[in-house]
C-alpha cells in the first residue's frame, strides 16, 4: 500500500491507543486485592509492550507501514 505520512502517524496512534486499552484491562485483571499496585503497574506496561510489538509487526507484514 502506498499511503501518506499522515495516514501512517494516524495508524501508528490507533495502534498505542489499543495497546493502552489492552495494558489498562491486564492491569487491573492482574491487580489482587491487598497486592502491590506497582506489580500491576509493570504488568501493564509488559502488556503495553507486547500489544504494540504485534500491532507494528501485523501492520508490517500487511504492508500498511
């Protein structure tokens, strides 16, 4: 695909926004009441991490980046 920078940019932004959805949700999932809240914290943000990877990978192999 030939598309422009900003429609890039664009793609690349939904993709943090999802993954931000996505280490938000692990986050409190993995949160246990009376647990360390900065556990939760570095689990979202391992899931942030992973989530964006395979985002950027997908958007890779497909062609959009």
């Amino acid at each position: 695909m030939n598309l422009s920078l900003g429609v890039r940019v664009l793609v690349v932004v939904i993709c943090a926004l999802v993954s931000v959805i996505v280490a938000l949700v692990g986050g409190f999932l993995s949160h246990a009441p009376g647990g360390r809240k900065a556990a939760a914290v570095l689990f979202g943000g391992g899931v942030f991490g992973g989530c964006m990877i395979l985002c950027m990978t997908v958007l890779n192999a497909v062609g959009v980046l």
